[in-house]
C-alpha cells in the first residue's frame, strides 16, 4: 500500500525493523504531506481562480500536520482546537477568534458547500499579511498565498524540528503514521495488516 507518492507501508515498517531509522521515516512522512497536498497546493499558486481549491488543500495539510504533531487523529467535536493550535503559532499569529471565524466559515463553507460564508473573502494577493484583515462590510478579506506560505513554513518548522532529534514529536509522529497504517493497510489475503 502506497502511504505517500514515493513510499509503501512496507518501507515505513521496515525504517522501524530492528533500529529505528528516523531519517527515513521522516523522509515518509514529509512525502506523505507534502506529496499528495502542500505542493500541488503550491501549484495552483499560479492559477488566479484557485483559491478556494488550494483553501481545501491547505486545510487538509493542516488537519494532518496537527494529527502528526499530536499523535492521533482529530477528537471528535475538538476541531476548533486544531485550528487555534497551528492558526495562532507564530507563522500565523491570528487570534482564537479569527481562528474559530476561518473554520467555520471558510473551510466548513468551502468544503461543504463550495462558497465562503459570513463576509469572508478570499484574494490572490490581498490583503498584504497572513492575517486576515476586516472589511467595512463586517468580514473578513484572506490572502490565500499568504495563507499556503505560512502553512508551508510552520510545516517545515515541524520537520526541521523532527530532524533536529526532539524525541516527542518523532514518537507522535511515528503513532501518527502507525495508526493510519493499521487501520488502512489490507494484506494480500485481503485482511487488515497487523
């Protein structure tokens, strides 16, 4: 089973049979991320009606980067939570609030039903910052390539710290990663893989 565009669960088991080969299952999981949703995200950059695809994209690094760092899925009823923690780390700065504001009404809106909600915008190139900034109308305007850098960079934040050797994260990430594997992986047999 492919886990990322280049890597198999295999080759994940295998960087832990035995010793454990941090670099390579680094490498796997920042294929994984980087591989199926931050770059062809980065891709549509260029493209001047791709903001609300490349929101979806950025959404779903978001959600996934937060299970890693965290070591589990999303808890059921706690997505607010995992919007605050990446939204207000320091390569967004927003507030709680603002935070709360984009999922529900950015990326519940642009997921569900294609369309943002409340007064939210989303520009090319404006506004110039990652903040959103408020509108005379009562919303809010985003800068959706802002919005992918800032991701991209809290995203290589993470991984410059898994391979600077912190022993929480690695361990988060590795549950991560096993967990997708165990409930995804089917063996040839058919069964799931244990």
């Amino acid at each position: 089973m492919k886990i990322s565009p280049r890597y198999t669960e295999r080759q994940w088991r295998a960087a832990f049979a035995g010793s454990e080969n941090w670099d390579a299952a680094i490498n796997i999981v920042e294929d994984r991320i980087r591989g199926r949703w931050l770059d062809p995200a980065g891709r549509l950059l260029r493209d001047r009606h791709s903001g609300f695809a490349i929101l979806v994209l950025d959404c779903v690094v978001l959600e996934s980067l937060w299970g890693f760092m965290n070591g589990k899925a999303i808890p059921r009823g706690r997505e607010d939570q995992v919007y605050r923690d990446i939204l207000t780390g320091p390569r967004f700065r927003w507030t709680a609030a603002l935070s709360d504001s984009f999922r529900l009404f950015v990326r519940n809106g642009v997921v569900h039903d294609a369309e943002t909600r409340n007064g939210w915008l989303v520009g090319r190139t404006t506004p110039p910052t990652v903040v959103p900034q408020p509108d005379k109308a009562g919303g809010y305007r985003l800068n959706r390539t802002r919005f992918h850098r800032a991701l991209q960079e809290t995203f290589g934040d993470w991984i410059a710290e898994l391979r600077a050797g912190d022993a929480g994260l690695r361990n988060k990430m590795r549950n991560r990663m096993n967990q997708i594997v165990a409930r995804h992986a089917v063996s040839l047999a058919g069964g799931p893989v244990m």
